[in-house]
C-alpha cells in the first residue's frame, strides 16, 4: 500500500466476479496484494440490480474493515460484454435481465468511484498477467476449461479484445469434429475440451453417468474411457494453442478452469501433441497452469481499474 501524498489511508481497488453461481469480492492494495475477501452466491434469477446489489453488500463490510481509500473497481461477468460501455450484451439463460444491464453504471452510482466492466476470461488474464502464473509476461493466450472453454488474448503487453469484443474465443472455432456445441455451432474446441462435453463423451463411451471430475477419478484408476477421453481433450487443446500461436505468435499458454484441475491427466498430452508439431517460428510455446485459482477473475478485474485509472 502507498499513503497518499496528502497523508490520508492508502489506495485501494475492488475486484468483483460475478459468476452463475457466486460472486466473489477482494479488495487489494495498489499492487494487487488481496487486503480481505468475500464470497457470496449469485442471485442470477433475480436480475441485473440483486446480481450488483449482492456483489456491493459483499463488498462494504470489507470497506469498513480496511483502513483504505477506494479508488475504482473493476466487474468481472460470464457473457459477452461491451467493455468500453459497461454493459452486458449476451448471457445465458441461467441469467435474469443481465444482458443489456448497464453494470459499471450501477456500481459507480453506488460508490462514486470509477468502474470498469471485463469478460470473465479477459478479467482471469488480466489476474494471471498481474499476479499470477505469467506474471510480467507480454504475449499470452489463456484458455479456461470450466463447463465450457474460455479463451484471452494478451499482445504487446496489453489485452487484445478485439473490435466486438470477441477476440481470443478460442473456445468456438470450429475444426474439431462436429459435435454440436453448447452455443448453436458445431464441431468446436470446446466439444472436446470442456467439463460438459468431457462428461458427455465418457457417458457415450462407457454408459457410465459422472461429472468431469468423476471422468478424471475414473482415467487415474487407469479406466481406458476416461483416459481416451482426456487424451482427446489434451490434443485438441494443443491443436488450438498451435493454432493461435501460429497465428499471433503468443510465447505462452495459461490453463485455468476447473477441468484444469486434472492437470496430471491434461498436461502430457498436451506437451506430447506440442511437441510433435512445434510453431513455424521453431520455438517452443510454454505451457503453465494458473496459479491464482478463484482470486484470478475477481483480481484481474481489479487490475483494469487499477490500469484505467493510470496506475499500473
Ligand atoms: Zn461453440
């Protein structure tokens, strides 16, 4: 923390996560070292104003707490976003009234400080380039296997989001088989990749119902679905990071996500698929796991605010 020149409490910046199914709150220093934290459930039926009203309620106590003096906060929300203007474009269905809710406007009414409004994956980026896994780095592509398959892109030492926003999903190309995906296309990366589809897979193969996590449990009990499973997920992963490196030539990947959570299962097939047919440039892309856990979303968040407003 830094006193202010006029010797008044240190500067602080909040960092919101607002997620399907909680909502996590930190409050960090200048840079970014978490002061306090909370977690509450997400009132996604309730709408646009519960889902930022519950997010602030958990974010007081921890205003009252510290000794500090917020200087902006940064919203970090599943869907498609318009970062510029605050606002949620698209969400799913588990969401009431949140697309098209004005979230940044809401917040700032709220505190009178700025606020600034970030995709869940750009926000996790923007943590794990701040204070996570590829802290310091400049060029990276990250990829978060949850229930589906997020993507980000930092170039130049900044993120990329492109004009619409949209720059990075990695999860939604096509060119990997032609299963229908969970957003009305076919054939994407994350009909391999992600949680619901890891599931799905085994549960055609074996007839055995679980979640991506008992498919994990299953392929380290040595069950040949599973491991086939995984192994599919590994090599499309790597299909899609060479893919992006190719394209962009991003000198690392970071993992993140649930599904990341088998990294023992993920990570060789991946480095073997890597390996065997390396990027053009002849480098090699390094692949490591995120390293903030479920901080990363809501402390990225704080990052935008704190890099918006000039600090950092
Ligand atoms: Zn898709």
């Amino acid at each position: 923390m830094t006193r202010s020149a006029a010797g008044g409490p240190p500067g602080a910046y909040a960092g919101i996560d607002i997620g399907g199914t909680t909502t996590q709150v930190v409050l960090c220093t200048g840079d970014l070292t978490v002061l306090d934290r909370a977690e509450v459930p997400t009132p996604a039926a309730e709408g646009g104003h519960a889902m930022v009203g519950a997010a602030l309620a958990a974010l007081r106590p921890l205003l009252d707490r510290v000794p500090a003096r917020l200087l902006g906060v940064g919203v970090g929300a599943a869907g498609v976003v318009d970062a510029r203007a605050g606002r949620v474009l698209a969400a799913s269905d588990s969401f009431h009234a949140w697309a098209g809710f004005a979230v940044t406007a809401a917040v700032e009414a709220a505190l009178g400080v700025p606020a600034f409004l970030d995709n869940d994956v750009n926000a996790f980026l923007r943590g794990e380039v701040s204070k996570g896994a590829v802290a310091g780095e400049s060029h990276v592509l990250a990829m978060t296997l949850g229930t589906g398959v997020g993507g980000a892109l930092w170039l130049d030492g900044a993120l990329f989001d492109g004009p619409r926003g949209a720059a990075g999903e990695i999860g939604h190309v096509p060119g990997f088989g032609d299963t229908p995906c969970s957003c009305g296309g076919r054939g994407h990366l994350e009909t391999l990749a992600s949680g619901r589809f890891i599931a799905a897979r085994y549960a055609q193969r074996s007839g055995r119902h679980t979640t991506a996590r008992g498919v994990a449990a299953a392929a380290g009990r040595g069950d040949p679905h599973a491991l086939a499973v995984f192994g599919a997920a590994g090599s499309a992963v790597a299909r899609a990071i060479l893919i992006t490196a190719g394209l962009v030539d991003v000198t690392t990947v970071v993992l993140g996500g649930g599904v990341s959570g088998a990294w023992p299962l993920l990570e060789p097939s991946i480095r073997t698929a890597l390996r065997a047919d390396p990027p053009v440039s002849g480098a090699p892309v390094r692949l490591v796991r995120a390293r903030l856990g479920s901080d990363a979303v809501a402390i990225g968040a704080a990052s935008r605010a704190r890099t918006e407003l000039g600090a950092g």
